[in-house]
C-alpha cells in the first residue's frame, strides 16, 4: 500500500486498484539515482511511480543539489525507502548523477529525473530482461512523452534495428528517452561517467558510446513516462541543448547527423524572429519584443559555436 501524500496532486491517475507483483527473488538489482535541484512540485509523483514496483534487492539514491524548495520536506516524508540521501551544492546534473553513481552499489543502473515516472511493475520486467538475456548490458523500454497532467504527447516504440549506433547517431530524430534506459555495471564502467561538461546531452553522449560497444536490448513494454513542462531544460533552453547535442555527434562521428540538428537550431531561431516582427508590428517594441530578441542573440551565439566546434572537428580529422 502506497503512503499518504502529501500533496492530493502527488497521486498518480494508475494508483486507483493497483496491485503491486513481486519481483523473483533471484532478480538482479537496481541502482537509481534521483538527480534533483528544486524539484519540490513534481517529486512526489516521481517517488510514488517508483513505489509502485517491487523494489526489493534495489536502491533509491537521492542527490540534491541544495534545494531550496520543499524538495527535502517531500523527501522526509519518503525517507524510508531511500539507501542514500545527499544535499549539497553540486556543478549541476552531470555532477550529481555521477556522485549518485559512485554510491551505486547494485548491478543494473540508471538515473531518474525529479520529474519523470517508472510505470506501475516494470523494473520486475527489465530485471528480467537482464536475467534472462546472459551478457545484456542495456535494457531500452518504450515510452511516452507526456504533458505535466501526463496526458500522452507521443508513444516511442522501439525496436532492435532502431537501437544500433547508426540509427542513434542522428539522435534528434532517433533519440531514446533517458528514463526508458537501464545499463549495466560493465557498460557504465567502460562509457561512464557522464561529461561533467554537458549539461543537456549527456545522456546522448553516453547511450552513443554504449552503442558504439554494445548491442541493445529492447523489452516491448511502455516502461517510463518523460514529463515535459516549461520548467524542463530542455524546453527553456532549446537552443543551448541543441547546440550541445550537435557538438556531442561531432565527437562520436556524426558530423552529417550534427548538420541536421543545427538546421533545427536554424528553424528555430527562423521561428523565434518571426514571432518577434510580428509581435512588434502588431504592439510595438516592448517587454515581450526586447526577450524574444535576447533570445535571437543566445540562439544566434548558441548557433555560431556549435558550428566552430564542427569545423573544428573536421578539420581535426585525418586526411
């Protein structure tokens, strides 16, 4: 039976005669590390998603980045079922996932945003998936691109022959959704950690180097929800995460699939420019005109150095 909550807007819409189906004892575990910083309004969902699977012989590992929301307050009262609780300033994701890592004691792996969701028993089935697969070393589940209320935005269906480097390289039309993907030990060892540099693709460089050395192993069931909202770095700072992405298939290779994705950054800045001209035309300079020309500046900047870094890269490569 799942706790109280705190919050009535914490409950999840599939708690309503859920039954919880206990893992085999002979399952492997898992590691999860909940990177957070001021995740106070989602993490209680997140948290509850995690309760609705059998988590014993696994691990929740909280790291906190100095909230100064309710973050800790939603944690106290979840406490019991964390194995590690951190907070303290960190240098951001890339950061906190990798010391959440380091404190990861079981043998399959992964990271949750404070504000993506595990559906109702499905570590039992990744669990197995690595059980009965001898030498698996990455687990990808479908999932769902949701709205903050997690009415569905998009359904990603895998499948084996869209999980191999090739397909991944060109990862703004074939990208995996983090929450989705397990790893093993092994592949974290010989790909991890995370850049502590990247701030938005890090999880794109690391499932590419995974799939630069190993084959994927795909379980045809819905296993995560990404909750995407205005707060999501993603979303605010798109053409920062695009710039970073481009750069990050320049270092695997990808110099093709880095030009498509900064024709996307183009689309975006042609979108963002005329929304201010019309907005101008419409109501004159003011507040709302004076942003979306900042944020021409940034995506303009944003664009000239993802494209530097891509000269760069080729010229680097050998005749």
């Amino acid at each position: 039976m799942l706790p109280e909550p705190l919050s009535a807007t914490a409950v999840l819409p599939f708690e309503k005669g859920f039954r919880l189906e206990k893992a085999d004892p002979d399952l492997p575990g898992v590691s999860i590390v909940i990177p957070v910083w001021n995740a106070g309004p989602f993490l209680e969902r997140t948290i509850r998603s995690l309760l609705m699977n059998d988590l014993a012989g696994c691990e929740l590992i909280l790291m906190d980045g100095g909230s100064t929301d309710m973050t800790m307050q939603v944690v106290e009262h979840y406490r019991e079922h964390f194995t590690v609780v951190v907070s303290e300033r960190d240098e951001g994701q890339s950061d906190a996932i990798n010391k959440g890592m380091a404190r990861a004691k079981k043998p399959i792996l992964t990271w949750l945003n404070g504000d993506d969701l595990i559906l109702p028993n499905r570590l039992k089935v990744v669990r197995e998936a690595f059980r009965d697969r001898p030498g698996t070393k990455v687990v990808v589940g479908n999932a769902y691109l949701t709205e903050l209320d997690l009415t569905p935005i998009h359904r990603f269906n895998y499948a084996p022959e869209r999980l191999t480097f090739g397909k991944l390289l060109n990862y703004t039309m074939h990208h995996l959704v983090q929450p989705s993907v397990f790893f093993s030990r092994e592949a974290w060892q010989a790909c991890g950690p995370v850049k502590h540099e990247l701030h938005y693709a890090m999880d794109a460089d690391l499932f590419l180097s995974m799939a630069g050395r190993f084959a994927f192993e795909h379980v045809p069931v819905d296993v995560a929800y990404s909750v995407y909202h205005s707060e999501c770095k993603t979303l605010k700072k798109r053409a920062e995460s695009l710039a970073e992405l481009a750069l990050v298939q320049t270092m695997h290779g990808g110099f093709k699939e880095a030009e498509i994705t900064l024709g996307q950054l183009v689309a975006l800045y042609n979108e963002t420019k005329a929304r201010a001209e019309a907005l101008e035309a419409s109501a004159g300079a003011g507040n709302d005109v004076a942003l979306l020309h900042r944020k021409l500046n940034a995506m303009a900047r944003e664009r000239r150095h993802a494209r530097d870094a891509l000269l760069s890269a080729s010229a680097d490569l050998p005749a």
